[in-house]
C-alpha cells in the first residue's frame, strides 16, 4: 500500500508538472473556465425582452376591438406602435423591422363575440428571435383569454347572480426562476458542461502530447513515471481534482452570483455534487484518450460533443419524452447527472437529501468509468507502447516513416 500511495503521489507530481507547463492545457483547464460562462451569460443578456413593438390592424373598428389594442399595449411584453389601415401597410412596416408581429383583428370579431360564437384573432410573427415570438403570442394568448372570461361572465350573470368573474382563477407564479429568465433557466444547465468538455479537451491534449514524444523517443515517453494501472489513474484523477477546485467554485458559484442567477444552493452542497462529478469526468477522459493520436485531434473528437451533451442534459427537451437510446447514452454521460442535479439546487434550493438519486448515479460513473478507463490503459494503451517500443528495436525509423504514412506524405 506504501509503494502504491508513493507511485500516485509520482504520476500525481508528474501530471500538476505538466498541466502547468503545457500553454494549451492551461488555456483548457483555466481559461476556457474564466471566459466561457461570462462570454453566454453576456451573450443572453437581457434575459426578458420586454415591450415589443407590433402592429394592428384593425377591421373590426368597435368598442371591442379598441379595447383589445388598449390591453395589448398595457401588457409587459409588447407594445402597439402603430394601428395600420389594411395588412399591406403592417407587411411594409414589418418589412422596414418597425415591427415584428402583425394582430389582425377580423371585420366579424365583435359580431362573432356578440353571439357567443369563437372570435378569431390572428397573430403574424417574425420567427426571426425565439424570445420575441414567445413574448408576442403570450400577450395576445393572455389578453384574448382574460377578454374572453369576462365575455363569458356577462353571458351568464343574469343566471349566477352575484357570482364572481372567473369560477377557477388562472395565476402564474414562477419558481426557482422567478424572473423568468432565458439565462437563468437554460446557463445552469450549460456551466457543468463547460467544466466536462474543458477538462476533457485538456485531457485529451495532455495525452496527445505524450503520444508525440514517445513518437520522438522510440516508443518511450522521457515526462513518465513509471507506476501499475490503478496508481496512473488514481493519481491523474487526484491531479484533475487540485486543478479544478478554483474552476468549480468559480464557474458555479461566483457566477451565477455576478449575473444575479437563481442562487439557492449552499456552496458545500454543491462542492459535494461537484466532486463525483469530476472524478467521473476525470475517467472519462482517460478512456476516451484511446482515440487521441496527436494533441490537435482532441477538437475533432470532443469539441463537436458539446451541443449533444446539451441537449441530452434535457434543457430544451424533456428527457422522459426522449427515445430509449438517447435516455441511455444520456444516462452515460457525467454532465446529465451533474447538470440536473446542480439546477435543482439552485433554482428550488434542494438539499443533497432530495437530489440523492442523481448524486447516486454520478457515484455509480465514477466506478464504471474507472473500469473502462483502466481496460483502456491496460489492454489498449500499453499494449501499443510495448509495440511501438518493440518496432522501434528493430527498426530506429519506424515511428518517423508511420506517421509520415499516416499523414499521407510517405
């Protein structure tokens, strides 16, 4: 156990050294994690789009309609600029961006109201912004519904008498995302997976560098410390959980803090979520290195992964409406787990108690992933270093003239 902890303790020492030394790791482990979350924050600021302008077109003209346009003008989220005589002229203010959203209220709106028949009110959108749409057809969605209630009320007074305007009455009343926020619900789900794919891009680099010199060296690498399986791991590992202590706290602490996100995590709750979160990652990336031949190939086979592991966190999709196959490679990756859980206790204040199962998953990765992480290193990368190492004794330029094949110049 002594020679063990002493090899870990090496590979650890070894690894920090190299992090350290390496401009591109740095950039990865440290930069990325400082520019990354404040670059989306900014980008989607502000949150709330408020006071759109749109246009009316009036053919109804009565009390009705005038009483619509005056609703619709109060609402937060629009604002009627101008009340165009016929559509031609909204098209050419919309065509102008003087407006993004046509209202067509029909000449039979007040006719059709009056007899208790369906009114139709038609909304034209410029689907140009998701934000702008959502805000448009929520003010025209809630004016046309609440005009409606009151409608249907006067209709049946004389029968209820003193009865009250609405029979079950409609509130909204947010949680967790109390300003209701496009940053505030969808960047907590998006600065975990800035800490994933920034440590497995850096991984992957570390890798890719020890490949190129053991390429240089016949097959050796002159930076290696000499360890069994489990210790190279296991002292990786610790070395991604020093670096990434500044990181975490940063990216999902002091940021949301500095965009005033929903802030209702303690932060030992979330230090306790990030740290299996991270070993999980750490494996991760020392399994999928297997696939990294030189430093540069990591952009080719990790940053492509980003928007996937987005939206298999199930911030734009809810997951339980997901296919069987993406439920499970979503179940697989460190980032769902961690992403799910972080956002509940940030935006509801869960505890660690009601977040158990996710915390419970993220642990269950850690082992799965050390497993295929020491298969990889066992029966896949030294296996090829023994060969090259062998090749290399027998022939000195072996190594040169693979990569030169490789590249398609030998």
């Amino acid at each position: 156990m002594k020679q063990w902890l002493l090899e870990v303790y090496r590979v650890w020492w070894r690894e920090f050294r190299l992090v350290l030394r390496d401009e591109g790791v740095v950039i990865f482990f440290f930069a990325v994690c400082a520019v990354y979350p404040v670059l989306y924050s900014l980008i989607y600021n502000t949150e709330v789009e408020r006071d759109e302008p749109i246009v009316v077109v009036d053919d109804c003209r009565t009390q009705l309609s005038r009483q619509l346009t005056r609703r619709l003008d109060a609402t937060p989220e629009v604002s009627v600029v101008s009340i165009a005589a016929n559509m031609q002229e909204a098209r050419e203010l919309m065509h102008r961006k003087k407006c993004y959203a046509i209202v067509y209220l029909p000449r039979d709106l007040s006719q059709a109201v009056g007899s208790q028949r369906q009114g139709h009110v038609s909304v034209y959108c410029d689907m140009s912004v998701m934000l702008r749409y959502k805000n448009m057809l929520m003010a025209v969605t809630n004016v046309t519904q609440a005009m409606g209630a009151e409608t249907m009320h006067h209709a049946v007074e004389p029968v209820l008498g003193g009865a009250p305007a609405t029979v079950v009455e409609s509130r909204q009343v947010p949680i967790g995302n109390t300003g209701m926020g496009i940053a505030s619900a969808i960047l907590l789900f998006v600065l975990p997976l800035v800490l994933q794919q920034s440590m497995l891009l850096g991984i992957g680099m570390l890798h890719g560098g020890s490949i190129e010199r053991r390429r240089r060296n016949r097959g050796y690498d002159p930076m290696e410390e000499r360890a069994c399986v489990s210790a190279t791991l296991f002292g990786k590992m610790m070395c991604h959980q020093v670096v990434y202590v500044l990181p975490v706290i940063y990216v999902l602490y002091f940021t949301p803090m500095m965009f005033d996100f929903p802030q209702n995590a303690h932060l030992l709750h979330t230090l306790a979520l990030a740290v299996p979160f991270i070993i999980a990652v750490s494996f991760m990336g020392q399994t999928l290195q297997a696939f990294v031949n030189e430093r540069e190939s990591v952009f080719l086979l990790f940053a492509f992964t980003s928007v996937i592991f987005v939206f298999l966190t199930g911030v734009s999709w809810p997951r339980f409406e997901m296919s069987r196959f993406w439920y499970t490679i979503g179940d697989c990756v460190p980032s769902t787990w961690m992403c799910n859980g972080y956002v509940l206790m940030q935006s509801t204040g869960a505890t660690l108690a009601q977040i158990a199962h996710p915390l419970k998953m993220l642990w269950l990765q850690c082992g799965v992933m050390y497993v295929l992480a020491y298969c990889v290193e066992r029966f896949v990368s030294r296996r090829r270093y023994r060969a090259w190492q062998q090749s290399s004794r027998e022939d000195a330029n072996a190594l040169q003239r693979y990569d030169l094949v490789k590249n398609g110049i030998g």
